[in-house]
C-alpha cells in the first residue's frame, strides 16, 4: 500500500512540475510578445496608423533604425553570425530607447522592473495593434 501511495504522490509531483514549466514557458512568450508590441508600436510610432502588414513593417524598421524596411534582412535565420550579432545590436538598442522613454535604464534595471514597465506600456496599445502583431509574430492567443 504504500508503494501505491509513493507511485501516486510521485506521479502527482511530476503532473506538478510539468504544469510549473508550461506556465513559466507561457509566461516567457507572453513577456517576448509584450517586447514586440511596444517596440514595434512606441518606436515605430504606430499611432496614427491603422493595423497592416506595411505599417507593421514600417514601424519594425524604424524601431530599428533602418532607413526603410527594404534594409531589413528578410529571413533572420539565414543570416551570417555577423549579420544575427548586428540585428541583436539594433533590437538591444532599441530597448533601450524604448525603456529610456519610459524612464528606466535598460541596461541595469532587474528583469522585473522590465516586465513591469513593459506590462504598463502595453496597457496604452490599442487592442486592433495588439491582435494585429500577435498574428504577425505567429503568436496569436
């Protein structure tokens, strides 16, 4: 009997456990999602347009500091190592835009003054960008 009852709480344990990692995994992409909506919407100054893969685009190149969205590459992933490091550099930069206009220092602030800046600044997106850009990053809820 009480190897049936160790089985149990083990079994019970390991249900636990999976369910901590699939809530800390859900919460890390829905922290990465909230980075793209205000990045793309705050520096790519989204405001007076309404939702369209141009606009996204626009917007994603101005946040990163491309002249036009024709600059940016196409496909990250076939990218050289010194292509990914300098579109790393332009996203790192970025953020520290993005947090500079929200008064927090990118650099050294904790993670968790980020993820609750970044949860402040998202409240101010309009909804339609909000589900526009979750369908654009294949993150759509």
């Amino acid at each position: 009997m009480m190897k049936g009852i160790q089985r149990r709480l083990e079994a019970l344990e390991q249900q636990h456990a999976k369910r901590v990692a699939e809530a800390r995994a859900r919460d890390a992409e829905s922290r990465s999602l909230a980075k793209w909506i205000v990045l793309v919407y705050y520096l790519g100054d989204l405001k007076l347009h309404k939702p369209s893969l141009n606009t996204f685009s626009d917007g994603l190149a101005k946040a990163l500091n491309y002249r036009s969205r024709e600059d940016m590459p196409s496909a990250p992933s076939e990218l050289s190592d010194s292509g990914r490091s300098e579109l790393a550099t332009r996203f790192d930069d970025a953020y520290r835009r993005l947090f500079a206009k929200f008064g927090l220092d990118y650099d050294v602030s904790s993670e968790s003054e980020q993820i609750e800046a970044l949860c402040e600044m998202k409240k101010a997106v309009p909804h339609e960008w909000v589900r526009f850009i979750e369908s654009k990053t294949g993150r759509a809820k």
